[in-house]
C-alpha cells in the first residue's frame, strides 16, 4: 500500500518506511539478493573467522581495524570499566523477578544517564568513556539481573576472562569452556550490526535530538524487544518445542501458511535469500554439536528449513539470523529469555556507530505524515456525547 503525499516532493507513502533511505552511512552494507553482509567494507564471514567481538566493535564504531596497541588498550579500558555501580545493582534488585531481562536491561540502561550525566558530545573524550562503559558495562547488567531474579547475588566480572568468557561466567559462576566462549565471541560478532533495522533507526532518532547515550541504547533496546525484531529467537525454540517431532514439520508448516501467520526465524525485510548469519550460525550449531552431542531440535529445524524453503522460496523467505542462534545458546545452557539481551549487548556496537555518525551528521529527524483524519470538526459539549 502506498499513496502520495501533498505538498511535497515525495511522491509516496511506504508504510514501515520500506526501501527509503533514512541516512548516509559507511558502518555496514546489505546486499539481501545475494546474501552478503560487510561491516566497514570488509565480509562478515572474514570477521566472523579471523576477529574478535571487540577488534569488531572498534571496528565499527571507529572505522578502522585497530592497531595491536589500541586493540589491547581499548580491551584494558573495557575490563576496567565492567564493574557496575552498587546504586545501580541495589535498584536491579528492586526489579520483580518475573520481569523480561529486556525490561530489566532497558531500565538499567537508562538509569546509567543518571551516574554519568554530564553530556559533552562535542567532547571526543566524553564519546570515548560512554562507549567503553556501555560496551563494558550492558552484559555486566545482563547477568546481574539473572542471577538476582534467582534470588542470588550478582557475580562480579572475573579479570581473568575476555569479554565473552567473562560474560557466560557471570550467568553461570563457572568458567566456560573455551570452544563454547569462542562460539559465543563468534555469535557477538555476527550480531553486532546490520544497517538501519527498528532499533538501529530508533537509535538514531534518539540520538538526532542530542540526548546522551544512555537513552540512545535504552530506546534502541526497547525497540529489539519486540517478537518481530529482537525477540524471534526466543519464539524460533517455542515453535521448534510445540512442532514436538520431525513427522510434525510438514503439518506445522500447513497450517501456518493457510493461516497466514508468520513461522518465527524465517523471512526479512532485505534478504531475499538465506541469510548469511544463518549460514554462519549454522556451521557453529554443528561445531558444538558434535563436540559435545546433538541437540534433538536441530532435526526438526533442519526439516523446517526444507519445507519452508519448498513452500515460501519463491517468495524469498529463508532463515534469518534468529533461526539458528536459539539453538547455539540453548547448547550453551542460556535461558531462552535471555536471547534477546545477548544480541542487545552485541548490537550496542552498531548502535554506538550509528550514533557517532548520527553526531557527525546531525539533523534532526522530523518526517512527515499523510493525515487521514477529518477537518473543521465542531467540538460537542459533554452532554450532548
Ligand atoms: N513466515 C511465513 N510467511 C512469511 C514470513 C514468515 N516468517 N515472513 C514473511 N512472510 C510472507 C508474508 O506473509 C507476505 O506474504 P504475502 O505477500 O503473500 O502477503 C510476504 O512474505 C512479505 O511479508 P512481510 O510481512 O510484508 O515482510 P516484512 O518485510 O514486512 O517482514 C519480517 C519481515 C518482520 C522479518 C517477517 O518476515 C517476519 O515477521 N518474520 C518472522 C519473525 C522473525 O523471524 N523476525 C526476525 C527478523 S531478523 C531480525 O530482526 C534480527
């Protein structure tokens, strides 16, 4: 559905603002017909094997690989600054256990505006230390709120770990195996950006009105709660629970497509083929899987994935990035509610590169609208309602 627009020199209306462009960036590059996706110009396959989630990171919010140097100070600082403020782990216990971690999160972002408030974003020192502490501090955050809504203590960040293992150590008080941290890095790193997505544009709204950066993360947080962004992988290992077997699939897939409803990890706005963080994710669910044994779900997501393809290919809906990362985490003992924090502490990365472009750049954004509403309505009095 499209229609024009008065006085102006667009021509049309797209709802859900579909193939207009928003900005200018050189952060990432999406080429959905032939599955490729580039950070910085370089392939995320190249990343994915030869980086690491914070070389990435510098990566991106920087512009440039860092050199070994800045690489080992920029880790330095992030370890330093992963401790959080014990105000802020007293108010995390006030949060009701039953809340989702990405309410927790969002809160918790933004209550870091309020220890860090002095704004100066024409200081780059002042953009330097807000991106080490968000970086640093959201999967601090993350973990403190699981271990608290199980009534525990937070663990606090262990020196001796990087930033993944350091991470699955704070969820579970045990130090990861080294290929389970390795493929975590990995998972990091092929969520860390992707182009102007909801939260990423939301991000950059939040930032076009000069806010700190706290609120910029916080409203691109809540924007990746949503089942329809963010929250998909959660759902994919509902979906993958409820089809129960794989003599289910074809039945399952029936029924939704004469429904008309969506089948959760399948299906994006610009790929049109299969996505290349699937494809990625796919070769790690196998690495781990058969180092440390099957997962019952992944016959039955392998089965999907052809039926699906058989009955939707043609319209271009394959797994996307959420299909495959369920499973990896599932394998790595993390709690489905926590999915979708973990891709919010990666995507803070392509976040905060937004953000500094956005800064660079800056106009506000205003769009229009086509109003639909009425004219010269009279105001009725209460009691002639
Ligand atoms: N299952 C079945 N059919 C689908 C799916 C799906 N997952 N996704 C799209 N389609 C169909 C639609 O029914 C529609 O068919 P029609 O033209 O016959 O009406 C067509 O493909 C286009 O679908 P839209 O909803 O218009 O596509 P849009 O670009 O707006 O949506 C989205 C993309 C939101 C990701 C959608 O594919 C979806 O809801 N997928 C399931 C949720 C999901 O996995 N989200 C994670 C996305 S990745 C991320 O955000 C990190």
């Amino acid at each position: 559905m499209t229609s024009t627009i008065p006085n102006s020199n667009l021509c049309e209306y797209k709802p859900g603002l579909e193939g207009i462009p928003a900005t200018e960036s050189s952060v990432s590059h999406v080429d959905g017909i032939n599955g490729i996706l580039e950070y910085r110009g370089i392939r995320l396959e190249e990343l994915a094997h030869k980086s690491s989630f914070l070389e990435t990171a510098y990566l991106l919010i920087w512009g440039n690989l860092p050199s070994e140097q800045q690489l080992q100070d920029f880790q330095t600082e992030i370890l330093y600054h992963r401790r959080i403020k014990y105000r802020i782990r007293d108010m995390m216990k006030c949060f009701p256990e039953t809340g989702h971690p990405m309410d927790a999160l969002q809160t918790s972002a933004a209550a870091l505006g309020l220890f860090y408030s002095r704004r100066a974003l024409d200081n780059p020192e002042y953009i330097r230390r807000a991106v080490v502490r968000l970086l640093a501090k959201i999967p601090t955050m993350v973990a403190a709120f699981h271990q608290m809504r199980r009534g525990n203590d937070a663990i606090q960040p262990n020196d001796d770990l990087d930033y993944a293992a350091n991470f699955l150590y704070m969820l579970t008080e045990r130090s990861p195996h080294p290929l389970a941290a390795k493929i975590f890095d990995v998972c990091l790193t092929l969520h860390a950006e992707h182009t102007i997505n909801a939260s990423t544009f939301s991000a950059m709204v939040t930032a076009s009105t000069l806010t700190d950066p706290y609120a910029v993360v916080a409203s691109a947080v809540g924007t990746l709660a949503g089942p329809l962004h963010g929250g998909a992988n959660e759902e994919v290992l509902s979906m993958l629970d409820e089809i129960g077997s794989i003599e289910n699939v074809a039945a399952y897939v029936d029924e939704k497509v004469a429904g008309k409803q969506k089948i959760m990890g399948f299906g994006h706005r610009v790929y049109k083929v299969k996505d290349p963080r699937a494809n990625i994710l796919q070769g790690l669910v196998e690495e781990l899987f058969e180092k440390t044994g099957y997962d019952p779900y992944y016959k039955i997501a392998l089965e999907l994935e052809k039926v699906v393809e058989g009955k939707l290919g043609a319209k271009g809906i394959y797994p996307n990035v959420d299909f495959y990362s369920g499973l990896v985490y599932r394998k790595l003992g993390i709690p489905s509610d926590l999915f979708t924090p973990i891709f919010a502490i990666a995507r803070v990365a392509g976040w905060l590169a937004h953000w500094k472009e956005q800064l660079n750049m800056n106009r506000i954004f205003r769009p229009t609208q086509v109003y639909t509403g009425g004219h010269n309505i009279p105001y009725i009095p209460m009691s002639e309602r």
